[in-house]
C-alpha cells in the first residue's frame, strides 16, 4: 500500500506540512520570544499602573467614581484590596473567565510585592500591584476578562493552520489522484504490451511533461503494433514462399519414385525440383542479404568507380535473359564517376534491369539514361511492359510485395528484390522512386549523391 505512489504523494505532503508549519512555528516563536512576550505583557502591566496612580492622585470616592465610568471594564476586571477581606470591584462581577485571587496573594501584594501569573509563558493572566493612599497600602488587581487579544489571536491562527492542514490534505488527495492517475495509465498499458495488445488507448489529454510522455507511449504504441503485423506478416509470407516450391519438390520426389517413367519424363521432373530447390535458395539467400542491409549502418565503403561502365557490364551480364526474346536496349550513358559501394550498387542495376526484362514482352524496349547534374546523378531504367497499378507504385519496395500474385505466378520472383534496392539506395544517401502506367511500361528512377556525405 505504502508503495503506491498515490500513497507516497499524499505522504510525502502531509509530511512536509505538518513538519515544516511545526518547525517553523517553533521557529518563529523562539525567535520572537522577547518582543512577544512584551508585547502580550506590557499592556496590562501599564493599565495596572495607570489605575494605580488614579488613586494615589484622587481621593478614593472620586477615584472609584472615575474608574467605575472607564471603557476598559469591558475588557479588564479591577479589584482594589484595603484587606485580604475587604475589597471593591469593577467591571461585571460574574463574568466569565475571572481571575480567584487568594489571601496570600492580597497579602503578597499589601505588603509591597508585585505579582503576575504567567500560565502559558506569553500572557499574563493577573496581575497584581501595590499602591500607597492616603488611607494606607493598598492593592490592585487586574485580569483580562476572557481571552486578551493577542491570545485570540494566537487561538485563531492555531486554528486557522489546522483548518488548512486539513483543507490542505483533501485538496492534495484529489490532486495527487490527477497526478498519479495518468501514470496508472501507463502501467496498465505497458502490461496490455507486455501482453501482446496493441489497442491501447491511454486517454490522456493533459499537457505538460506527462501530456508529452503519453503522446511519446502513444507513438510507441503504434509503432509497435506496425512492427508486430509486420513480423506477422513477414512470417506468414516466408512461409508461403517456402511452402509452394517445397510442396512441388515432394510432389515431383514422389512421382519420381514411380518404376513406370520414362527417361524424358525423370529428366524433367528432377529438373522441376533443382529449379524449385534454387528458388528456395534464392530467396533465402536474398532475405539474408536484406537482413545484413538492414543492421548496417550508412557508413558503406566508397570508391569511386565509373557508373556508365558498371551499367553497360550489368546488361551485358543478364544477356542470356534478354538476347532470347528479342528485347533491345537503348543506353544513354554519359561518363559519370560516382563514388559509392560498387557491389552494392551492381545488385541494384542487376534487380532493376532484371525486374525491366522480365515484365516486357518479347520484343521491347528498354531505356537506361544517365543524367547529372552538380551533386546528383540520376539513373533511369524505363521499359514498356506490363505497369503497375497506381495503388501498387508505393508497395512494390516492401518485402514480399508482388504487384498482383496470380499474374506474377508467370514471373518468377520472391517479392524482395526491390526492398533490396530500396534499402541499398537508402544506405548510399540516395531515393528511388517509380512511374508507372498499367499495360504501358514502369520507370524506376534512382538518385545518388555523386559524392555520399560522411
Ligand atoms: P520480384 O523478385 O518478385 O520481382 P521485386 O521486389 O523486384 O520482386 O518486385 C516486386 C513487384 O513489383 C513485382 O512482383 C512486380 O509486381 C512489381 N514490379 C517490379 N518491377 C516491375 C516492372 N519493371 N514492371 C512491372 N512491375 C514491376
């Protein structure tokens, strides 16, 4: 319970302010000691010696005449002692909060001494003074009826700092449940991640640090709800990928072990399955490419090579594709020395030109221009075959895409050469982009950094 922050909060409050008004009561108390005792005291004592001097000056008749009529009475009670015994008094004689003076006292008094009670060590509650007339001594005594002000005072505020403890407290235990409610929150929602669930809504519209680290969960929360249906679909598609070539694999494995076959028909059965077990391959081989890509850091090796040689060598390398079906090339490359990691880049050209032959017919064009211009060199590989959809053109760089799966069964491919590319074009600084129309041709448009920043 103690561990509650909501506890520890409303805590922490009570301690500080019951210790810090207490500590500074005492504080403030000792150090006005003095002043407050003169303060509380020296009124009395002057008044007592005020009335005291009435009746040295005046014959006692008019002297009682006088005090009697004085506006003090409503705040003090006088009594005069001629004897422990015989005494007058002024002011109301039942009032509350009066004073019981002994005999011993009156005697103290007669005699000569001064006298004050002091219950609490601030105020006096009576005091009592000697006085010489013509008649003989005499003794007066004066106590404040009631409470004198400065005590009420004193009485008030002490009861004002309860009430605000206590104001004080509910007003901090409702705050402190605003203030620990949204970190609540955010518990119970780290819990629900911790569980799996990424339909957390927090709720929480408050501003300031915590309104910030809510929206800065939120964000957390979404991406990592993305990286999850990622994951999910990332395995749901490598195991497609693996699970079409490798039911084919078995499937011809076990026509294969038919004793009634012909050699022709063993021949290409054994041929399906080592072309089945290289997509495997390739793909896996591919996937462990994009990994490496990915948990690299930008800092790629650069050298500096000449980018139209390495273009002419890569069309020249995917000849055996192309050269069949009549596709022809139209090649605008202007000498640009680019600096860069060349094998990297090999493999995008190689995706890029291969992914340009495969989806043109027999007998099309394609299109490689290089442009420069001071900083940039843009290359572009256009061709004139099947296009992509425009809902397509932006998911064709994620991993496993095919821009339409029934009709890319005729076009062999794992989804990821494009994600490759993307990723490559990213490390070296650059961006890829695409234009396409359907059935009339694709142009991936790549743009580099002539001379990668560090
Ligand atoms: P694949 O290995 O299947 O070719 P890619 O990542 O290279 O995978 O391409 C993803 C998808 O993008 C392809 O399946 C295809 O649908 C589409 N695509 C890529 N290049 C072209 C292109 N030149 N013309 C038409 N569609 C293309």
């Amino acid at each position: 319970m103690i561990r509650s922050l909501y506890t520890r909060v409303v805590l922490i409050f009570l301690v500080s302010v019951i210790g810090g008004t207490l500590l500074s009561f005492f504080i403030a108390t000792w150090a006005f000691r003095e002043p407050l005792n003169e303060n509380l005291q020296i009124p009395l004592v002057h008044f007592a010696q005020d009335v005291a001097r009435i009746y040295e000056v005046l014959p006692t008749d008019e002297a009682d005449a006088f005090v009697a009529g004085m506006h003090q009475l409503s705040s003090y009670h006088i009594r005069i002692y001629e004897s422990p015994d015989v005494f007058r008094s002024f002011g109301q004689l039942d009032g509350e909060g009066i004073a019981d003076i002994t005999s011993e006292e009156v005697r103290r008094v007669l005699s000569g001494e001064k006298i004050q009670r002091n219950p609490n060590g601030l105020t006096i509650s009576l005091v009592g003074l000697p006085f010489e007339t013509k008649t003989g001594s005499q003794a007066i005594f004066i106590d404040p009826m009631g409470s004198p002000s400065s005590l009420f005072v004193l009485k008030w505020l002490l009861n004002f700092s309860v009430y605000a403890l206590v104001a004080g407290s509910l007003v901090i235990l409702a705050a402190a449940y605003f203030l620990v409610r949204p970190i609540q929150k955010l518990t119970g929602a780290t819990r629900r991640i911790a569980e799996g669930h990424f339909d957390v809504k927090l709720d929480i519209r408050q501003k300031g640090e915590l309104g910030t680290l809510a929206r800065s969960f939120e964000q957390m929360i979404r991406e990592l709800g993305q990286l999850e249906t990622m994951r999910r679909d990332f395995v749901s598609n490598v195991s497609h990928e693996v699970q079409s070539p490798l039911t084919s694999i078995s499937g011809y494995a076990v026509a294969l072990k038919q004793v009634k076959l012909s050699e022709e028909q063993r021949i290409r059965y054994l041929d399906i399955i080592i072309g089945e077990a290289g997509r495997i391959s390739k793909m896996s081989d591919s996937l462990l490419k994009l990994s490496a890509l990915e948990a690299q850091s930008p800092q790629l090796r650069r050298e500096p090579f000449q980018l139209d040689e390495q273009l002419r060598r890569v069309v020249i390398a995917l000849q055996p594709q192309w050269q069949e079906r009549q596709i022809a090339f139209e090649l605008d490359l202007p000498d640009v020395r680019l600096a860069g990691d060349r094998d990297q880049l090999d493999q995008v050209w190689t995706n890029l030109i291969g992914n340009a032959i495969k989806f043109s017919p027999d007998g099309g064009q394609i299109a490689i221009r290089v442009e420069t211009d001071e900083s940039i060199v843009t290359v572009r590989v256009a061709d004139q075959g099947i296009g992509i959809a425009p809902e397509d053109r932006e998911r064709v760089f994620e991993r496993f895409f095919k821009a339409d799966r029934a009709r890319s069964r005729k076009y062999e491919g794992s989804g990821l050469g494009l994600a490759i590319v993307k990723q490559i074009v990213t490390l070296q600084g650059g961006e890829i982009a695409v234009e396409s129309e359907l059935g009339q041709g694709t142009t991936f448009v790549v743009s580099l950094p002539l001379a990668p920043p560090n």
